[in-house]
C-alpha cells in the first residue's frame, strides 16, 4: 500500500473547501439576498399598489423588490387622495461583514447583486384622505386637519389667522 504524504491530504483538503470558501464571500447575498419583501397597507383596505407604473395587487399586499434600485410607489381607491411616495436604496449593514471577512469579491458580488443594499423603508401603511384634507395624527389621538377647500357640512372649531404684528 502507497501512503500518501500528509502535505498532499492537506492540500486536498484546502482545494475541497475552496468552493465554499467563494461562496461565503458575499456575505449580504447569502443573508437576505438581491431582493426585499416590502409589505404595503392603506386605510381603507384595497386600495390599488402601483410601483413605478406597474400594479402590484391590493392593499394589504407582499411585494418582492430588488435591492439595487428606488421605487416609485402609488396607493390609490376611487373617491380619496391618491398617496405617493418613494423608496429609496440604502446601504445594507452586511457590507461592512463583506469588508472585514469577503474582502473585495465579496463586496463584487454583493455590488453586481444589489444585495448590498436594503429598499427603505421595508414597509409602507398610507393613510388614503377623502377631498383635499390632509391629515396629520398625533400618539395622544389628536387629529389636525389642513385644507384649501372646507366642506360646507364641516363644523367650524377655529381658524388660524395670520400674525401681521411683525
């Protein structure tokens, strides 16, 4: 029987792992992936989601996004305010795994993948407004309301009048 020298067995082993070694570069990859699911939810429910022009379903909806890129995002239901908003491609937290441990293939990989990313904000709940109101919420439930235009079945609280004294 020929018996192989130990150096051999460890090359051999090193050259085994190697494809794993590649793969475990990309750390961001490998954790979440080049896409994001961005749930989005509206009140009233079932309202149509549009994101950069192409409908997604109803509210509430799961969409898949890819990471490397910003998105125009439009909630609309007959009889309220259409709500717009964009989201916007942010560094992902596992870069800096990628420069400590992948070194500069995995920060490649990661970067060609878009997994470096993250889409933000990762959820969208709109608040759909009849007319011209906009509303702001307060946590103590305070409800302010802006408008142009009051509707006349509206009951007057007060009126904010302009300081002239300057």
């Amino acid at each position: 029987m020929v018996r192989q020298p130990k150096v051999t067995r460890a090359a051999m082993s090193v050259l085994g792992t190697a494809p794993l070694l590649l793969t475990l570069v990309a750390c961001a990859s490998i954790v979440h992936g080049s896409t994001q699911h961005v749930q989005v939810a509206s009140t009233p429910s079932a309202a149509t989601v549009t994101v950069d022009g192409a409908s997604k379903g109803a509210t509430p909806v799961t969409i898949d996004l890819k990471r490397g890129a910003t998105y125009a995002v439009r909630i609309e239901m007959a009889g309220y305010q259409p709500y717009e908003m964009e989201l916007k491609k942010k560094l992902s937290g596992w870069v800096w795994g990628n420069i400590i441990f992948g070194g500069p293939l995995g920060v490649i990989i990661d970067a060609s993948t878009g997994a470096m990313y993250k889409v933000s904000p990762s959820a969208v709940d709109a608040s759909l407004s009849r007319g011209e109101l906009a509303t702001l919420r307060s946590g103590n439930g305070l409800y302010i309301g802006v408008t142009l235009a009051a509707d006349p079945t509206w009951e007057r609280v007060g009126t904010l009048t302009p300081d002239t004294s300057r």
